[in-house]
C-alpha cells in the first residue's frame, strides 16, 4: 500500500526535511524590517533618472539623458526615440542624410537651414518650421514657411513656432511689424509718446532698508501700463495693480514706480463712470484704495451698519461668517470666487473643523506657527492675490460687502502712516500672503534675495453701540508684512498669525465702573473717619497729630481695597452673565473687552491687592507689637490651708494657685486666635473640583458657548481675564459663604451634582 512507504520517505529524507523546516520556522520567527534608502529627484544623477514606482535612482538606456524634471529618461541629441513597451525608451542615431530630430521627437528630417543645440532645425524669424503634411506624414525634408505680417495675413508665428496666428491688434492694421517711433513690449506696439520708457522696476523693502530691481517688473511694468493705459488691457490693469500690492501700496515722490503709474491712470480716469457705482473703483481698474480724504477711514468703518444681524439663539439665530475672495494670478488674470479659510490667508497648517473656528462670530481666534522658508518657496512660486467680500446672503440676488483693508506696511513719503491715528489711515482693498517673485534680481527662475510674508492677518468685527439687533460695523482687516533676506532657505523660519476678534465700546461700561468706584470710595472714605474717630476716643487723645492721619490713611486703605474688589467682582460677574448665558442676549448687544481694553479692570485688581497689602502688614505689625498680660482672678478652690509666723502670732494662708491653670489658659487664648469658620484645605479643593473637574473654567474661554466640557479636537480659544476672575471669585465666595453659614448645604451641593 502507498501508506506503507510513508515511514521509509520520512526516514529517508528525515535531515533535509528537518533542516527545510528549522529554515522556514527561524525566518517566520526573525521578523525582516522592510527598510529603503531615502531618495529624491535632486539626488540623483545626471544618467540617473528618479522612478516614481520604486522611489529610487535608475539609470538610463544607452543614449540616454535625464529629463529637465528629472522624473524620465530623454534621447541624447541627434537620437530619435523608438516606443519599445510601456516603460522604458530605446534611442536610436539619425542617419547622416536626415541628422536634425523632429520636434516631438519620433523621427529623422533633413533640415533647409541650420541645426540647434539641441539637434533640432531652426527657421529665420516669422517662419515657421512645417515638418509634416497636412496628412501627418513625416517630410523627407523640413521646410520654413514664412507669416503674411502684411495685408490682408497679418500673421505671425504663434509661441511654439508651428503655426501662423493673427497678430495682436496693437499692431499698425497694414502690418504686424512695429515700426519706430512705437515702442514694442509686451507683445503689444505701445505708440509713441503714451507713457514715458524710463520707468522705475525696484521693489522698496523697507524693514532692510534696501530696494531691488525686480526682474519681474523689469519684465513687466512698463508692458502692463502702457497696455492698461492705452488699451485698456483688463488683465494688464490687473497685473499693474498686483506689482502695486507687492510695493506694499506705498506712495512717493517717485511717479515712475508701480504704485505711481497705478495712479496716473487712475486720476486719467475720473472723467469716466465708475464700477459698481463705487467712486473709488474706476472702470477697467482694480480697486485698490478707498481715497486719501481725511477722516475717510472712520466713515467707512463706523458710519453705516452691515445689513445682517448676528444671533446667538432662536429661529433667527446667526454665528456664521462667511467671507469669498476674488482670487487673482500675478499676470492679471481671475482664476476663482473661493472661500476665505484654510490655504488662502490662513498659512498655518490645522483641520478642517478647529479652522473653521475662526468665522463662527463671538469666538476669539487666534493661530499661530512657524513656516520654513524652503517651503514657502516651493509651495508660493508665484504671489496669488485676494479681493475679500463679505457675504450677505439674499438668495438668488446674492450681495457682497467689501473689507476695507488696512496694511501697515503702507508708506506715504516714506512714514508709515497706518501705524498713525485713525484719521490719517489709508484703507486698501488687495493682499497677498507669499510673495516670492518680485524679490528675484537676475531673472524670474532665479533664486529669490528676499521674499515677502505675511506675518499678522487679523480680521476685527466692531458692535454697534446700544444696539439691541446684533448689527456691527463693515469689519476691518489689518495686514502686516515681514521682508525676509533669503540667507539658508533649509534653517530659515517665519512666523506668521491670523487672528479675528471682536470689539465694543466700552466708553458706558468704564464710565459706571468710575462711578461705581467714586460713591463707593466715598462711602469708604465715611466709614474710615469713624474708625479713626473711634480709635481716638479708645486711646484718650484729642489732638490730631501725624499718628491720627497715617492711621486714618491705613484704615481707608484696607476699606478702599475692599471697594475694588467689590467692583472687580461684579464687573467679572456681570460679563459672565451677559455674555456667556444665551438666555442673556438672542441677539447679540455684549462682547467682551479686547485684550488691550482690560488693562484697567487689571488695575483695579493690582490697587485692591496692593492696598489690601498695606492693611495685612500693618495688622501684622499691631498684633506682633503688643503685649499679652493674662491676670487670674479666680480664687483658689482648695481647702487645704498653711500656718504662717508672723509678728509672733500664727496666721492661716491660702495655698497658691497651680501653674498648669495659668498653662490652659494660655492654650485656650492660643485656640481663640487661630481658630477658622472655613476649612482653607476644603475651599481649595471644592473651587479645583468645580473648576476643572465640572469644567467649570471653560466658561472662562473668548467665545459666548456656555460649554462646559469640549473635545480636544475642537479650537480652544484664550481665556478673558475679567471671566477668569469674575467665575474664580465667585466660586470661593459661595464656597466661602456656605461653610460659614450652612456647611451641611456644601455636602448635598456636590451629592446633586455628582448625580
């Protein structure tokens, strides 16, 4: 049977069977590491190309070079290539008769003038090279077939040099040469006399205190005005307007710089209509300024509401911003409407869900980072740049606002005038984030001297005052720039922030907390009198000397502190309930005070602290100054008496009293003076337990959400001072209050929140 010579198989193969086995078990048991060496396309050479499939350096075929984006292999000059399979390439020489390579490369012509370098044939200018029939069929020989420049052709060659193309209309109509005294650029015969040559292509960095000669101005700035101001060339006027924006909008005596021709056409333009019935957009221009009358600035930003109402709560209710930006290429040309948020002027890398915390209104938000130099530069070859709208809603009769804008980098002759008061801003309406084009001296593919970079982005929404409807003013955004020289583009870091916060008047809120402070301190000042009227009368003196008004200074000391904390504490309480129950406002009327603004509410807590100092340390100093006398005037209780000799007669004398009574009544006076109505170690850990176990101080955060508990996954924004103290000094007040008052209250307290 066959099963009978299994045992024989086995014992005859039994070592390498074994050995096969012990192989298998050790490589299953020693677990290889899949490991490769790290390679990218600059790292390898030049008969190397980088394939993505195995992302690592391979070389190429024979006759072979690696292409410019070095991702492929290329035939050599003077080779043809041959399709072999789907990945690979196979060169081969052309013959002597046909040495010149066509331009797609898959095959051999002879050429009726000369060769390039790179092995291909070469017409005289306004040819161009037909190396194939109308059919498709390879030409023995290549021919140059000169453009009709002249009526009625009027034909040029086209960019790659294969093709007849009307010219452009510029051109005189009888020819499509331009003749002097006309001044060709730009593709465009610019007549004489329209705009002057001698035109100014330096950048300004002001912060390095140097300019550049831009070479993408050199290319292009007298091109684009000549264009915009004769032709009305949109995209030009476009293009113009950017080289402007990358000037930082600054005005100078200087009228052959970007910002300078900018505004040449724009006062030739007054006599025309305007677009959008906005005086300040002038017809076929971009609107990059908003005028240059004084105090223009506060009419536009706090004279006339925004046509929406903002709501916390209810049927009506409203948080959402929405912000769309016309999106520009450096050449002039529109390329989208896009949603303000993440990749346009937020940089800062984040989810989808924690940056969308920026246009929820009410939230304070603010992000920050730092970005590498190295990648700016590949992610921002070329500026892109940003008309901001804010969106009103309507439906099918969809309307937009526009953000004023406010760069202070701007210069008017040299100063800094947005840095100034509100009176002398000058509003703008474009921006750009990365600009690392206009830095680039020899050429526009060579490697920047300095680039330009966002480094604030802050977006600020006003309430209006006393209003009961939730309505703010147009919001302003302030830009502001930072010039980096390009030094190690690997080690270089910038930092950059974008930010959007909300503001109110607080002019009504400080002049009640004055108030409130004034009667106060007034009623404080009352009651130190009497204290210090009483204190005289205790130690019997009449006279009021130096002594009676230092003590009277001390006593409305501590009285005066006890006023702002007072104050402090309602102020803290009173923002918290506006501001953070919802109930409180349905539509929003309360923000809370910007950072800047609580600088006196922190000076009301440093007084009150401060003068609180002086009453402990003078306390402190009466009660380590006096002297403690404890008198027993408690006869002796025990009967035992002791005979005493005196004048020769005997008398009976009371025993003395024992020390230990004078012992415990020490201890006793010792327990009175320390004794506490409060357990400070249960008030500590009561206030810790609601605060950061119940979440209790995520009601302190900048944002109107009464949530307690919140996911790490969503943005957490700053905390407010004034709620901070408001929600702490309440907490151990009430804590306080209970424990002196009711202390079994405090354990059913925390049995109710628990369950």
């Amino acid at each position: 049977m066959a099963t009978g010579t299994l045992p024989s198989v086995v014992s005859r193969y039994k070592v390498p069977i074994i050995t096969l086995f012990l192989s298998v078990y050790i490589d299953i048991f020693d677990c290889q590491q899949f490991v490769i060496t790290f390679k990218s396309p600059s790292d390898c050479s030049g008969d190397t190309f980088f394939d993505i499939s195995s992302l690592s350096c391979v070389s190429c075929g024979s006759n072979q070079l690696r292409s410019t984006t070095g991702l492929s292999c290329i035939c050599k000059t003077g080779y043809q290539t041959l399709i072999t399979d789907k990945t690979s390439i196979t060169c081969q020489q052309c013959p002597t008769d046909k040495p010149a390579v066509i331009t797609d490369g898959f095959g051999c012509v002879r050429c009726p003038g000369s060769l390039s370098d790179e092995g291909k044939c070469q017409c005289p200018p306004g040819n161009i090279l037909v190396e194939r029939d109308t059919n498709g069929n390879l030409l023995d020989e290549a021919r140059c077939e000169i453009c009709n420049g002249n009526t009625p052709g009027l034909t040029v060659p086209n960019y790659s040099g294969d093709k007849c193309e009307r010219c452009q209309d510029s051109f005189i109509n009888s020819s499509c040469v331009c003749n002097p005294p006309n001044v060709l650029a730009g593709g465009l015969c610019i007549p004489s006399g329209s705009l002057s040559t001698n035109v100014n292509p330096s950048v300004n960095y002001a912060q390095l205190k140097f300019s550049v000669q831009s070479a993408w101005f050199v290319k292009n700035l007298y091109s684009s005005s000549a264009a915009c101001l004769v032709f009305s060339n949109l995209t030009a006027c476009q293009a113009l307007g950017n080289m402007c924006v990358m000037n930082m909008h600054s005005f100078s005596s200087v009228s052959t710089d970007a910002c300078g021709l900018f505004n040449t056409i724009f006062r030739s333009r007054a006599a025309l209509s305007s677009t959008q019935d906005i005086s300040y957009w002038r017809v076929n221009l971009p609107w990059l300024y908003y005028g240059d009358e004084p105090g223009l600035a506060g009419r536009v930003l706090q004279t006339d509401p925004v046509p929406i109402k903002f709501s916390f709560r209810g049927r009506n209710k409203n948080t959402d911003i929405r912000l769309l930006a016309a999106v520009y290429n450096v050449r002039g040309e529109f390329l989208r409407w896009e949603q303000v948020g993440a990749g346009n002027l937020q940089l800062c890398p984040g989810t989808t869900s924690r940056q969308s915390a920026a246009f929820s209104f009410g939230t304070a938000y603010q992000e920050s980072c730092d970005l590498s130099v190295a990648h700016l530069l590949d992610a921002h070859p070329e500026p892109l740049f940003y008309d901001v709208f804010l969106d009103l809603g309507g439906g099918e009769n969809r309307k937009l606002l526009p953000l004023p804008t406010l760069v202070y980098n701007q210069q008017y002759n040299g100063r800094l005038i947005n840095e100034e008061s509100m009176k002398n801003w000058y509003l703008s309406r474009r921006v750009f984030v990365v600009d690392t084009l206009s830095g680039r001296e020899k050429s526009t593919s060579s490697l920047p001297k300095v680039i330009r970079v966002v480094s604030s982005v802050k977006i600020r929404f006003q309430l209006v005052p006393r209003t009961q409807d939730g309505q703010v003013f147009p919001p302003l955004m302030t830009v502001t720039y930072r010039d980096v020289p390009i030094t190690d583009i690997n080690t270089q870091t910038v930092t950059t922030t974008f930010a959007v916060e909300y503001e109110m008047d607080q002019n009504e809120a400080r002049i009640k907390t004055d108030t409130a402070i004034g009667v106060m301190a007034g009623v404080a000042l009352i009651y130190s009198l009497l204290k210090t009227v009483s204190w005289k009368r205790r130690i019997a003196s009449p006279l009021i000397d130096a002594e009676t008004l230092l003590k009277f200074l001390i006593f409305y000391a501590g009285d005066l502190a006890n006023v702002f904390f007072a104050v402090t504490v309602g102020t803290g309480l009173y923002w918290l309930i506006f501001y953070k129950t919802l109930k409180a406002q349905q539509f929003v009327s309360v923000l809370l005070p910007l950072p800047a603004q609580e600088e006196q509410f922190v000076t009301y807590v440093g007084c009150a602290f401060a003068l609180k100092a002086v009453q402990f340390l003078h306390k402190l100093f009466m009660q380590v100054s006096i002297d403690v006398f404890f008198i027993d005037w408690e006869r002796p209780r025990c009967k035992a008496n002791r005979t005493v000799q005196a004048a020769g007669e005997p008398k009976r004398d009371p025993s003395p009293v024992s020390i230990w009574r004078t012992y415990f009544v020490a201890n006793e006076w010792n327990e009175i003076q320390t004794i506490r109505k409060i357990s400070p170690t249960f008030q500590i850990m009561a206030v810790l337990f609601f605060l950061e176990v119940l979440g209790f101080s995520n009601l302190a955060l900048r944002d109107p959400w009464p949530i307690l508990q919140r996911s790490s996954q969503e943005y957490t924004p700053s905390y407010s001072i004034i709620l901070r103290y408001g929600l702490s000094s309440t907490l151990w007040l009430c804590i306080g209050f209970l424990q002196v008052k009711r202390p079994p209250v405090i354990l059913l307290s925390f049995l109710s929140l628990a369950l």
